[in-house]
C-alpha cells in the first residue's frame, strides 16, 4: 500500500464502521438518542478533515485547482439539497476538468 492511500483508507474504514453502527442501532433506538447523534458527527468529522486535508496539502493538484473543485462541490451540495455523494463527485469532476483545462 503506497503512503498517499493509507490514511484514506483509514479514514473510510472508520466512517464506514461508525455508519454501519448507526445502521444497527438505528431499529433500536429513536433518531434522537444520543449515540446516533455521536455517530452521525464523529462520521461527519473524520470526512471533514479528510477533505480539509485534501484541500491543504502538498499533492498532485495546484490550490486553484483544489480550491474550484471545493466550490462546485459546496454548490452542488446545497443544490441538491444537501446530498453529499453528488457533491464530491462534482467536485472531483471539477478538480480534472480544471486540472485538464490549465494544463
């Protein structure tokens, strides 16, 4: 496993883990519980400091380029009333398409 993917890997496992949790509990216990609510934010965190991170960090793709894919990603998003698979995959969309372009 290359170094770049590992922490994403980590990162997806665990999101993966505390929504299959949720799944679980979720026929037991009312959507107001207290345990749901710490799942769905602890998910929610660990996928907001990947895509900060993504944003951040030294990678293959210039800030401009990160920073375009991350504003039609929070516009689709609000768009599509707050769906976040059509609004990361808009945004990595974008991220080629700018990359593409300026290149």
């Amino acid at each position: 496993m290359t170094e770049g993917w590992g922490p994403l890997l980590v990162a997806a496992l665990a999101t993966l883990l505390l929504r299959a949790t949720g799944l679980a509990l979720a026929w037991r216990l009312p959507a107001t519980h207290p345990a749901i609510a710490w799942a769905a934010a602890v998910s929610e965190a660990a996928l907001s400091a990947w895509v900060v991170l993504a944003l951040v960090s030294p990678g293959a793709f210039p800030v401009a380029v990160r920073l375009v894919g991350a504003g039609v990603a929070l516009g689709t998003f609000f768009l599509t009333g707050r769906r976040l698979l059509p609004g990361m995959a808009t945004g990595l969309a974008a991220i080629w398409v700018a990359d593409w372009l300026l290149r």
